[in-house]
C-alpha cells in the first residue's frame, strides 16, 4: 500500500499539520493546527511540533516513516543549520537533525516559497490549467519576496539551498537599504511594506497597499497611480532576470500583492520590454491552492 504523505507547514503564528493519501487524492484525512508561540523560543517550537505530530499519530491511527515540513528560510547544506529565516528563532539552529532525533525518521525541509510552487504545480493552476508544465517558478510577494522553482514535479533547492531566491537579486537603488544588509534588493521595491513605504514618502499619508490600489483606480490619487507603475515596472524587470535564466514554462504569483491585478497586464507588458525575446507567451498567473499551498506543498515534498 501506498504510505500517505505527511507534511507540516512551521508559520510564525501557527503550525500546521496534514496527512495526504497521495498525489493522486489530495482530499486530507487529518488536517490540524497548533501556535507556534516562536517567542516562547527553539525548544518551544520543536515541542509544539512534537504535540502536532502526536495529535496527527492519534488522528490517523498511524505513524509516518517520513515528513515533509515547509519552512521560513532553508537549511545551509554544508553546516546543516539553518538561515534567511524571517523566524528568528530558527536561525542558526540544526533543526532538519533535532526533528530527525525527535521522531527517529528521515524528513525532508524546503522554504515556503518552494512549497508554494510545488503545490501549485501538484494541485492548483499548474496542474488545472498547464498540466505538461516542466519548469515552473513560484513567487511569493507580500511582506517580503521568495521564490521556488519545480523541476519535472521537484523542487530545485541548488548548490547553497537558494535556488529561486529572487527577493534579494540586485534590482534597483532606488529602494534603499534591505534588511539583510544589501541595497536595492528586489523586496526593498516591490514588497508589500515597499510599497506602502514609497507611497508614503511621495505624498505624506499611510495608506495600505489594498487602499493604494483601491486610489489608482479612481484615477485621482496620482501617488497612488505612480505606486502601481512602479510595482509594474519594476515587477517586470525583476521577472525578466529570472525569465531569462530559467526560462519557466509557467510562473505563479502568490502572496498579498498578487492580488493586485494590474501585474497581470501592465506588469506582463513590462516583462515583454525586459525579457530577451520578441514576445513573452509565458503564462503568469494567479494562484489556486490559497492558505493550502503551505501545508499541501510540506506534504508534496515526500511525494
Ligand atoms: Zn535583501
């Protein structure tokens, strides 16, 4: 029989936990949460997880022989420990080697982002609407930027666990400083807090990006129709990096600014100018798995 596949999703405020009959069914038979109460500190989240998996053991009435966990940040391969966490309690921890003594099984880490993409690619708009998509790249855009890339129905971790690591690829100095010590990443610009920032420097009012969006529409705020071709812009400049390398039969755009449709068009038509190519025939495109994505992806990576 086939093992159902296990996976967890480790979040800054919750943890959640899921099992999977298989690539096939993806309709849970266990689906459940816990805080995370990171502030509790390392030990705490690794106790947290162990109470997660002890709930799902009684839920299913089984044990896994391995698991799958999305993570904030990725596992350095060469010391094992963790890095580029946005939980800080992570950083710097081995935590693939104290979840492996926890359970005394083998698990398999990947970033969120990369769970986003793999579950995109196994069960939402990948697999609904380009199902013979080989290479596929997962942004996530919102309070900060990532990205995953599938191969052939696997993630692409590379050489140092960065593969799609787009968010902190040089793009502009216009956005100043980034938090992990570089200028003019593409977080500082086309983030959701960048935005809101630049907006807030160009006429003096805070207003979140869903409202600035909301005043470009109008056509009367024009700081707020200046916000909205930056992030066009910029997003396809950014995009046209990746494009070029990569080249991805499918691009999916998560997160809270991809919501904002005008990256669709304007944004697309942007990456035209940018790419190396007459035309872009790439299909970008909205997400189908919602808050699902996470723990589905976790669970993907055992597959
Ligand atoms: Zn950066």
């Amino acid at each position: 029989m086939q093992q159902p596949l296990w996976g967890i999703d480790l979040g800054g405020t919750k943890i959640e936990g899921a099992i999977i009959p298989s690539l096939d069914n993806p309709d849970p038979v266990v689906r459940i949460r816990v805080n995370t109460e990171s502030d509790l500190g390392y030990q705490h989240i690794l106790k947290q997880i162990a109470v997660l998996v002890e709930e799902m053991k009684n839920k299913s009435g089984n044990s896994p022989l391995t698991i799958g966990i999305g993570t904030p940040g990725a596992l350095e391969p060469s010391t094992g420990l963790m890095k580029n966490c946005n939980s800080t309690a992570l950083i710097g921890k081995p935590f693939k080697r104290d979840i492996e003594a926890l359970f005394q099984i083998p698990v398999t880490l990947a970033n969120d982002a990369n769970c986003f993409a793999l579950a995109e690619n196994h069960w939402g708009v990948v697999k609904q609407q380009f199902p013979q998509a080989r290479v596929v790249f997962g942004i996530i855009m919102g309070t900060g930027v990532g990205g995953g890339i599938v191969i052939d129905g696997k993630v692409w971790n590379g050489h140092h666990g960065i593969g799609g690591e787009w968010g902190h690829n040089f793009l502009d100095e216009s956005g100043g400083k980034c938090y992990c010590g570089r200028t003019g990443c593409v977080e500082t610009i086309i983030s959701g807090p960048a935005l809101e920032k630049y907006y807030q420097e160009q006429n003096g009012s805070k207003l979140k990006l869903h409202d600035i969006y909301i005043a470009a529409q109008s056509g009367k705020d024009t700081t707020a129709l200046q916000t909205m071709d930056r992030l066009c812009h910029f997003f396809g400049k950014a995009v046209s990096v990746v494009t070029n390398i990569l080249d991805p039969d499918v691009i999916v755009v998560g997160g809270g600014v991809g919501n904002i449709d005008l990256i669709y068009q304007k944004g697309v038509k942007s990456l035209q100018q940018f790419i190396f190519n007459p035309i872009v025939t790439v299909p970008v495109l909205k997400p189908a798995m919602g808050d699902s994505a996470g723990v589905f992806g976790a669970a993907a990576l055992v597959a």
